[in-house]
C-alpha cells in the first residue's frame, strides 16, 4: 500500500507503525512518531495498524534555539 | 542559580545548540559558558543519516538539562504533537513552547500560545512559553499553569537587543516571583547584562553565539555578563537622578 513516511510517497508491506520503523532501518534508533498528526507512543507503535494513505512522521533529536 | 519548576539551574544561561560550525565549536562553547541548560529541536530524520543518533550523543556527553522546543510551529494541534514527541525523545516534560502567529516576525501567536499552554499543561507538562512581553498575555500564561515566562527581548535571531524596555520592566515588576527567562533576539552580552540587571532571572539565546567569529569565546562572555548583572541586581543599583550631584565632598575645599 501506498503511504507517505515524513513527506515522501512511498510502498509499503509492513501491516503495523511497528513493523514500518523496521523496515526503515529505525529499529533500535531514537525516534517519536507520529500518524494522520496524532502522536504514537512508542509502546504503542506494534499495536497501529496502517492504512493506504496514512501520512507518518518519524523525528529524531536535532539541534535547536 | 534560577529555579525552574523546582529544579534549580547550574546557570542563568540557557544556550541553544543550532548553526554551530561544528559539533566540536559546540561542545567547546558550552563548556566555556557553563550553560546549565540546552535548547534543542525534534525533526524529521533524513533516508537512514542517523544525525539524529549522533546529535543526541553530542547533548547527552555536556552534561546539561535539555530543554526541547516546538520550533516552527503555527498552530496548537502541530505545537502539541511536537511537544508529545519531544518528551518521549528527550525524556523530560520541559518544554519550550514556540506558537508562531508572524513567519517574517516570528512573533507568537498569544492565542494560540495560551491555548497550546493549557492543555499541555494539563498533560504534566512543564511549559516554557516563548511570548511578547505583554502584560495580559503573561497573565492568562500563568493562569493556564505556567510558572515561568519567556518574553522576548527582540525577534529570534535579529540581536536587536531589549527592544522595549519599558515593557519589559512593567512585565517584571507585575510579577515579581514568577521566573523569567528573556528568550531571543540578543547579540551582544552587554544586553544579557542589562537583562540581568533588570532582574530578570535567566537568558535563552543562540544565534549570537552560533554565529559569532569565535562562538566559544562569545559564549564565554555572555557567561561573564550575566554574572555582572546578576551582582549588580543584588547589589542594589543607585536610582538614577537629571541633576548631578558632586561625588567629591564639597566641604574642605580649598578656597583658591
């Protein structure tokens, strides 16, 4: 299914938020996310199912003022 | 040292941790300023960089208080979103909540700001809020459960200085046990003093450090500003006076 991931259209076949961060290589990284600009909790990442469509953002810490 | 929410700080300065040269200037210019406290951002990792990974072993190696931001933010629900995730990140409640109502002022939105404070509020959260230095505004922040205001003294990155002095003493006396932390828009450290001396407890700044010649040294001194206008704070200032009045006595004088 098609899905957008920090604002890039992408394919997907991972069923969960969970199982996306896998793919993407942010398995064991620091990351919070977020899909449809609803924050997910890391606990409850394995427990969201996605949908075609959904928009997921992925953040890290980074420098700021 | 100020005291934020209960937790007393290693230092009035609180410095941000963008637009360094180099992660090594920035380490170096922390360490000369003794900042207790580090402002930092969340944002979108770019295709498996992991400079999210090495920023955050950058902050956790200088050994201060990190206090997230909401950066760019234009509105309550993107403001909350971003303060969720900042927790969860940085593992703290602080945050440093940035509404922006004006992209070429980056002035706050007050509405949005009192809004995005309430509810933050009430999720545990310990809000920082980048505002104006109204008066009204500052009100209603402490009635959504802030206990500490962050006026600014110009827009960010500008180092205009303490624009509205006026406004900025008013604020400080209005409420004077309410901490306050003048957050952006200084340049030199002599405005950090003059900040200091008008007994504000703490300054948040970044661009004036990050982009000077010599960031570490620039750090330094603002370190060293603060200091003299916290001493000159607590020393008691003499009140100004029109007329001069001999410092030399008059008595004694030798008639010539």
């Amino acid at each position: 299914m098609k899905i957008t991931v920090n604002g890039e259209t992408r394919e997907t076949a991972s069923k969960t938020l969970g199982a996306l961060l896998l793919e993407l290589g942010h398995g064991d990284a620091r990351v919070a996310t977020a899909v449809n600009e609803a924050f997910v909790p890391a606990a409850a990442r394995d427990g969201l199912h996605l949908a075609a469509g959904d928009r997921v953002e992925i953040v890290t810490p980074r420098q700021g003022g | 040292m100020p005291v934020f929410y209960g937790t007393e700080v290693a230092s009035p300065l609180m410095l941000g941790t963008a637009q360094y040269p180099s992660p090594a200037v920035l380490a170096e210019a922390f360490r000369r300023s003794g900042a207790g406290v580090a402002t930092v951002s969340v944002r979108r990792e770019a295709g498996g960089e992991r400079a999210g990974q090495d920023f955050w072993r950058l902050i956790a190696g200088l050994g201060v208080r990190v206090l997230p931001n909401t950066a760019g933010c234009h509105s309550v629900r993107e403001a909350i979103t971003t303060a969720r995730m900042a927790r969860e990140l940085f593992e703290t409640d602080w945050i440093k909540l940035e509404v922006i109502g004006n992209t070429d002022t980056l002035q706050p939105d007050p509405f949005g700001l009192v809004e995005a404070a309430r509810l933050l509020v009430a999720e545990g959260f310990k809000v920082f809020p980048y505002m104006t230095e109204d008066l009204v505004l500052a009100d209603r922040l402490l009635q959504a459960g802030c206990e500490v205001l962050m006026p600014w003294g110009a827009p960010i990155g500008t180092g205009l200085g303490l624009l509205n002095p006026y406004g900025l003493r008013s604020l400080r006396a209005h409420f004077p046990d309410v901490p306050m932390v003048i957050d952006a828009g200084l340049g030199l450290p002599s405005q950090a003093a003059a900040a200091m001396e008008m007994g504000f407890d703490a300054v948040l700044l970044n661009t004036a450090v990050a982009k000077a010649g010599e960031p570490a040294a620039m750090a330094e001194g603002f370190a060293k500003a603060l200091e003299a206008g916290r001493l000159a704070r607590g020393a008691g200032p003499m009140p100004p006076r029109d007329m001069a009045a001999p410092s030399t006595p008059v008595m004694g004088k030798a008639f010539l």
